[in-house]
C-alpha cells in the first residue's frame, strides 16, 4: 500500500518554460530529481513561468547547460545562486561563459578599463547583429531575484563596472571583486560521457553549432527517454544515433529556406543561420523525421522557432507531411514548443 503511494508520486515529467532565440528553458523530472535545462530567461521570469506551470523552483536540483550562447544562460548565476544548486557544463563552456562575464584582473587599471570599452563595444555589435537576427535583444532589467548577487542576466557587468570606475574607481573594484562567475558549485560533463543527476542519467552528445563545446542531451528516467536538440546546423550521425527509441524529441525547427532567403537579414546572417553550424530548418526538421527517425517518440516537439524567418503553421505543416509520409508514425503528438509562455507539461 505504502509502496503504491509512493509510486504514485513519482512520475515523469517534462516542461518547456521558452524555447527560441530570445530564450530557452525547460524542466526535466523523474523520481526525485529535477533538473532545469538552460536558463535563457532572468530568474525572475524564469519562476514566473514554473509557477504558472506548476513547477516548484526550490524543488531544483541542478541546472544543466547546452551551450554559452546568451538565449541559453542569461539568467544562469542568479538563478544558480538563488537556488543554491549546482551547475554542470563542459569545461570548454563554462570558460567561454566565464570569458563573456569577466574582464581579465591581472592588469592595470587603464588597460582594464580599455577592456571593460571593448568588450562593451563588442557586446553591443553582437546585440545589434542578433536584434537584426531575432537573437534576444531585450534585456530584462528587472532581471534580479531578490538578492541573488551579481545579476548576470544583463550581460553587461563589465560594461556596468566601467561606468561605475569612471565615477568611483574604488567602487569599480569592489564590484570586480564580487565576481560575477561564482557559482555555488560547478560540475563538469564530456559530450559522449554518460553521467547521473539524482534519478536522472544523462547522455550528452555534441552538436554542430558556432558556439564553443555545444551538446544535445538524452534524458532517462524510470524507463522514459526524452532527447532534446535544438542550436545546431544539420544532423550529423551521432546526433541521429542518440535519437534513437525515445518517448519525447524536442527537435529544432528553426527556419523556413524561402522565409530566411526572402527575408531581412543581412546577408552575413543568413549565411551564419544557414550554415553547417547554424540552425536546423523546417525542411531539414522534416528530412530526418521522414526518413531517419524510428517513429517511436510519443510526443514530437518543434523548438527553437524564429520569430522572423518561421510560423509556427509553416513548421508544423511540413513536419506533419513528413510524419504522415510514414502512416506508422500517425501515432506521434506533434506540439510546437513557445517563446513566450510554458507549454503544457508532459507526463509519463
Ligand atoms: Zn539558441
Ligand atoms: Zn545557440
């Protein structure tokens, strides 16, 4: 009896908080654990969004990242430290994180603040390069959880450094020496090296994005395998491997081909968006569902949706063509996941 009530209470559940390029996030649980997959939104609005969805944020037991690219980790310190939990990365992410927070300390004062001008320059070309993408230009300021820390959900603490050195450089020191890198604790993970979170076992591989060591991830739990793989150019063999007997895909499906061509990107963009460690188009989305996909997800997700060059019905149509071409795979749910609220958690 005592075994049945417990068995009740633990289930598998899975929540996509925001997917796209003006953020990502979603809640992976089973057993006892619980896991926040990238944390792209601020603290604030991430557990605005797991309240609505019925997710307990101090229930967390660690966050995981994909890659370092700002819709995937604006707001990972205040969040990690809100919450007091760990944070698992590859090396090579976590430094390339590290790198986009931190200026260098070991230097003089002008120099450093020379830096502070640069990376604050280079900062605002890349939001106006990703604004004219649809990459997140809209910072939440009032990002803050309560009294988490450093917020580095600005991505701007060295830019904020340097104008409070120009006021007050004693005060501009102090702010450095906050560091805005502490994390209450950091694990590292190798794509291809499966490893255990609680009651979770995770299986990360690596994808082809520009970013500096990016990873798709295979969850399981209590008999349920979930894949998640969105930022990524095309789907290479290991990829396609990993995809392989799940119960949920959440699966890229950023672009429409004629929409990105036809539409108001500058050319260098477009290049990068379609380039071999770009994003995965409706087309390609479909290609792989058609032909390589087994068939055997119950729940197929569309993410990563563009917001200029997508519309959710142009994916959703040709994923579904490419779905209905295989009538053994008519059993599948096909749900879009969405930028700008939950989606309806899945339960196992
Ligand atoms: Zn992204
Ligand atoms: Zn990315």
């Amino acid at each position: 009896m005592h075994r049945h009530a417990r068995y009740a209470l633990t289930m598998v559940r899975f929540t996509v908080l925001a997917s796209g390029s003006r953020g990502n996030s979603m809640v992976v649980s089973g057993g006892r654990t619980r896991i926040l997959v990238d944390a792209g939104l601020s603290c604030r609005e991430l557990f605005r969004r797991m309240k609505l969805a019925d997710e307990d944020p101090t229930t967390l037991d660690a966050i995981l990242i994909t890659h370092e690219h700002q819709d995937h980790i604006n707001g990972l310190s205040v969040t990690a430290r809100k919450l007091g939990i760990p944070v698992y990365f590859t090396e090579g992410t976590h430094r390339a994180w590290m790198r986009w927070l931190t200026p260098r300390r070991q230097m003089t004062y002008a120099q450093w603040l020379e830096q502070c001008r640069q990376q604050a320059a280079a900062r605002q070309a890349e939001a106006d390069a990703a604004a004219a993408e649809g990459e997140p230009d809209e910072v939440d300021l009032a990002a803050e959880c309560d009294s988490a820390g450093v917020d580095s959900t600005q991505g701007s603490a060295a830019e904020a450094s340097a104008k409070a050195a120009e006021a007050n450089p004693h005060a501009a020191v102090a702010t450095v020496q906050k560091d805005p890198t502490w994390l209450p604790s950091v694990a590292y993970f190798q794509a291809g090296q499966p490893f255990q979170v609680g009651d979770i076992a995770v299986s990360p591989f690596t994808i082809p994005h520009d970013a500096t060591d990016p990873v798709g991830f295979v969850f399981q739990t209590e008999g349920v395998r979930m894949g998640v793989t969105t930022d990524l150019g095309y789907i290479p063999p290991n990829v396609k491997a990993q995809l392989k007997k799940l119960d949920l895909l959440l699966l890229e499906s950023n672009h429409d081909l004629e929409m990105l061509r036809d539409g108001p990107y500058p050319w260098s963009v477009k290049q990068r968006v379609l380039s071999r460690v770009g994003h995965l188009s409706n087309e390609a989305a479909a290609e792989f569902l058609e032909s390589e996909y087994d068939g055997q997800a119950a729940y197929v997700i569309l993410g990563h949706l563009s917001e200029s060059n997508n519309l959710p019905d142009l994916a959703r149509v040709t994923a579904e063509r490419a779905l209905n071409g295989r009538a053994s795979l008519l059993a599948n749910r096909l749900l879009l996941a969405e930028q700008h609220q939950p989606i309806s958690s899945i339960y196992f």
